[in-house]
C-alpha cells in the first residue's frame, strides 16, 4: 500500500472512529512514516551519531535502493514492517509467506486491540502496527526476503474489466535485463510483480499468485473494515464497523481514483479530505488543512523519540512470535 492508503485512508478511517484531528494525524503519520524510515545518508553515519546523541534508539523500517542492493538488514525490514508471516507452511520459507487473517495477523489486531488511550504512545503504536496490518491485505501471498516462491509468471492486469494482458518488462518499461534478473533470481518481496499489489484501483493475476484475480479494492476495502474496528474499540467508541454509505465512499476513492502515479492519487485524496467529501462529523479547520510530512515525527524530538520506542517495540514482539515460532531469522540487536 502507498500513502494514499497509509496516510489518508488512515487519517479518515481515525476521524471516523472519533479521534481528533490532532491525533488522527500521528496515527495516519506514524503509518506512513513506516515506509520513510530509512537511511537517507547510506554513506555517513553522521544521522546515527546525532539521535545517539539525542538518547534515541533508531532503527529503519524500509530500505531505499541502496540497501536494497547491499542487503542491509533487509530480513530485519521486510519481514517485521512488510510483510508479516503467516507462520503456515511446511518449512520456513513457507511459513514467512504474508497472509491476511493469519494467526499472527489475527495477534497483531489483539496488541492493538490492547493499546489504552492512557498510553502517551498510543497513536505511534496504533500507527506502526495498522501499517504492517494494512500490508497484510496488499502483501498477501509474498514473503519479505529472497525466495523462489516470491517468483511470478504470466502477470496479467486491468483496472476494471476484463483482464488485459501485460508482460512484465512492460509494466517495467520493457526492460529486458531486469526480466532475465528477475527470473534467474530468487525475487526479494513482489517486487516480481512489480508495483500491482499496492494499487487500489487495480484488478490483476498471474499463474503463481491469484489465479481467478485479485481485485485490490475489494481486499482494501476489507482491511479498512478490520482497521475501522480496531479505531473504534480503542478510541472507546461503539464497534459498528463500516457503514453502507463510509463503504460507498472509500470504494469510490479505491476504484475511482486510476494513476499509477502514488502522488496524483494522493493529492486527490487529499483534495477530498480537505472538502470534507468523507462526511466527518466534527469537521474542522485541521481537517481542512491537513497533510502528510515526515517532519511531524523528525522535527519533533520527542515525537521521534515515541515513534522509535514503538517501532523498536513491535519489531521484538516479531520477533518474539517468531522464535515462539521455531524461526530465528532477525537478529536481537540488528539496530542501524
């Protein structure tokens, strides 16, 4: 999922379950964060030495291309932050698949589920992990580390209608090389399947993964549904789950909104957000306004600081559950 999911369709889901404006933006923030949380400086360490400084205890929670390549930590990113286990299978590859409504994923709604408004952590806590429960909706059926059976064949997609074939270097700008790449390696993630899982508006399939097709807006539909609840419960509201009406008008932002483009979906979102087209009872000035920028954690010591402690917390429930698990794949002090 992009920041038109992570950002505004958290920011409306924890408006409607009641949160203010001010705390909706740290939940839709700390969501997003997750994807920008990562060494802008690959090559200085200058970054590291002023939060050690600062007493905080950083750690990256995506990778940009650099640590890509390198590998870098990317079991202790992907994994944790991306994509959940599902912990079935019968060997570990298997069992580090992502699956939407697995027993971990079911685990991280309780912990949620669990977060008191008394905690001053909060909204960074429900932010992160909404974040890495979303993705087990859009990440479904792909695994956060190299492996053969991240591999995919015969990719087909559409927006709406019938499916249209593509070939992958298509979709990738008939970029040969990468092709052959992709297919003599054991793909990282999906990025096999390129930018496909995360789009909303998007109906597609391949021969490895979603045979009879997959559309995107009907599995982010239903994780809104199960985020709302989560919303709702800890901001001690009744739990109705969505309403026809708040379904009719994030299916029509899901599907309606078409660009491969994650900032033209963005600021159309934004747009709708900022005229109130949600319906947001309180609606105010802040709504009006509002937007997404790293600086809001970044800028704010102790803001980075509670973002961190909770990013750092969920990873070593991750890892926790995994070793409960029988599988020891991120490492007790792999901080950057």
């Amino acid at each position: 999922m992009d920041l038109d999911y992570h950002y505004a369709t958290i920011y409306v889901l924890s408006r409607w379950a009641k949160f203010g404006s001010g705390n909706s933006n740290i939940i839709a923030t700390s969501s997003q964060f997750v994807d920008d949380n990562f060494d802008q400086n690959p090559f200085s360490d200058a970054e590291e030495k002023e939060n050690i400084a600062n007493g905080v205890r950083v750690r990256y929670s995506c990778q940009n291309v650099w640590g890509n390549m390198t590998g870098k930590g990317n079991c202790e990113v992907w994994i944790p932050f991306h994509f959940l286990p599902g912990l079935q299978g019968e060997n570990n590859d298997e069992k580090l698949v992502c699956k939407k409504n697995s027993e971990l994923a079911n685990k991280l709604a309780d912990r949620l589920l669990a977060t008191t408004l008394d905690n001053s952590d909060f909204g960074f806590r429900l932010g992160i992990g909404l974040h890495v429960y979303a993705d087990t909706w859009a990440h479904q059926e792909f695994a956060g580390l190299n492996a053969a059976l991240n591999k995919v064949q015969s990719l087909l997609f559409a927006n709406q209608g019938s499916l249209i074939e593509k070939a992958v270097g298509e979709l990738i700008g008939a970029n040969t090389a990468l092709n052959k790449l992709v297919e003599m390696v054991n793909p990282l993630g999906h990025v096999a399947a390129v930018h496909c899982p995360d789009m909303p508006f998007l109906w597609w399939r391949s021969s490895d993964h979603f045979k009879e097709g997959r559309k995107n807006w009907d599995e982010f539909l239903d994780a809104s549904e199960k985020i709302f609840r989560i919303l709702q419960s800890v901001s001690c509201e009744p739990v109705t789950g969505l309403s026809e009406r708040q379904q009719e008008l994030l299916l029509e932002c899901f599907k309606g909104i078409q660009s491969d483009d994650i900032d033209v979906r963005y600021q159309e979102w934004m747009k709708r957000i900022h005229s109130n087209f949600f319906e947001i009872e309180d609606f105010n000035d802040e709504d009006a306004e509002v937007e997404y920028s790293a600086g809001t954690i970044i800028n704010d010591l102790n803001f980075r600081t509670q973002f961190y402690e909770e990013l750092n917390d969920h990873f070593d429930w991750v890892r926790q559950e995994l070793l409960a698990a029988g599988i020891n794949v991120l490492q007790e002090d792999a901080i950057y």
